[in-house]
C-alpha cells in the first residue's frame, strides 16, 4: 500500500507540474516587444508618451504628398508624424533612459531634417540624404555638430564639424528606414564630475553600421547654453524641423 501511494504522488506531483507549465503557457501575455524593451511607438499608438499635441498626427501610415516636401496620413494608429513643418513640438518619452538600446523606423519627406536624441542631448541626425556622395554630420545618421548663435542675432555659427556617418546608408525620401543605436550614458563621480563621456557605442541604419564607439564630450547642437550632463534623461524624436513620421520605437535599458 505505501509503494502503490508512492506512486500516487508522484504521479500527482508531476500532473501538478505539468499542469502549471501548461498554465504558464497559455495565460502568459505576449511580449511583442521581446524582453526587457519599453515601448514608446507600438502598433498601439504613442504609448510611451504623454498626451499628443494638436499638431502631431496619430496614423497607420505616412507617404509622400504630391508636394514631396510634405507628408500624408493614412488612417490607423501604430504611427506618429509631422505631417509639414508648421511648428510641430518635439516628442518626449515618459521614461528617462541612462544607457540603453533604442530601435525605431523613421520615414522622411524631400528634402526634410529631423533627429533622435539621446537623453535629450545627444542627437543623431536624421536627413534626406540619399544619393549623396561627400557626407557632413548634418547629413543623416550624423552625430550633430555643436553651434552657437550669431552675435547679430540672427541664424547660427556652427564651432565643430560633428562627426559624419561612415558611410551613405540613407534610404530615398518617402521610404521607412530603419535606426538602431546603442548608448552609453556618461559617468559621474559621487560629487558629481563626471569622470567619462557619454559614447555612442554603435549606430546602425538600414543595416550597415555607420558608428563604433565615439564618445560626445558634451551635449549636441546649442553650446551656448547646454542642458547639463546627467545619468538619466528622457528620449526626444524630433518633429520640429520638418516633415517625417516614427513608428516602431523601443527603448532596451542596458
């Protein structure tokens, strides 16, 4: 009797164990995202952002207007873009990110500019630059160049050339693109000096990398008045400068 109960619970024991695995199995929500990742841009919408200004379009789709400077919606939702520059607000995450792993798909209009940056700071440019054959950092998948304004107030100086991207990856305008960066937030000490750059380790456009390991010493673009160094800051898709939308944006803290 005590040999055939034996047998009983073990038995019993591994129905039980199967009967969680199987359970596990099929009431486990779909990670779309893949482990660790944060949404930003889902097929969803705008989900890792706060409420959208009036200017920024919620759609399934961008293409190319007839006026290729400018874009046009198709009905849905997994898709945020400006549609024509016309003052449209920048995109800030709700999450702030120190290094981390970003991925997105981008779509620009002829001739538009646009930009990612890292913790608000650090921009990858965004550009319609495909065909061309001598790149600048203002060309797309370039690390920004830091400016200042002009002592007569009017436009900017550029100080430093920035660094271009490697080389020429840059898909036609019209088209979605496809951007990955990894990042590596700078480093401060307990009174807080920082004792070592932020560095963008690699960046990837449409497959072909065009960065390995450059550091930025400070923030891109205004070096008149920088936002200071942190460890820890918010992603911003650029939406100001003109026509482009974003979908498929994921953040992976690292």
């Amino acid at each position: 009797m005590k040999r055939n109960w034996s047998i009983v619970l073990v038995l019993s024991a591994i129905a039980t164990l199967s009967g969680n695995d199987a359970s596990a199995e099929t009431s486990a929500e779909p990670n779309t995202a893949g482990e660790g990742w944060v949404e930003l841009v889902s097929e969803e919408g705008p989900v890792g952002f706060g409420k959208l200004n009036d200017k920024i379009s919620r759609c399934g789709d961008a293409t190319l207007a007839d006026e290729a400077k400018q874009l046009e919606a198709v009905p849905g939702q997994g898709v945020v873009a400006s549609l024509q520059r016309s003052g449209v607000p920048n995109l800030v995450s709700k999450q702030k990110f120190g290094d981390c792993e970003v991925q997105l798909e981008f779509l620009i209009a002829k001739g538009s500019n646009s930009g990612i940056k890292l913790q608000k700071r650090y921009e990858i440019q965004l550009y319609d630059s495909h065909g061309k054959d001598k790149l600048t950092a203002k060309d797309c998948g370039g690390i920004y160049p830091h400016w200042v304004p002009r002592g007569n107030g009017k436009g900017i100086k550029y100080i430093d050339e920035g660094v271009p991207a490697q080389n020429n990856a840059a898909e036609p305008a019209g088209q979605w693109q496809s951007l990955s960066i990894v990042f590596k937030a700078p480093r401060f000490d307990e009174e807080g000096n920082k004792i070592e750059n932020g560095k963008f380790e690699s960046v990837t456009l449409n497959g072909q990398v065009i960065h390995q390991d450059v550091e930025v010493d400070s923030p891109t673009g205004n070096a008149a008045t920088p936002l200071p160094e942190v460890t820890e800051a918010p992603l911003m898709l650029q939406l100001d400068h003109g026509a482009v939308a974003f979908r498929k944006v994921r953040v992976k803290p690292l």
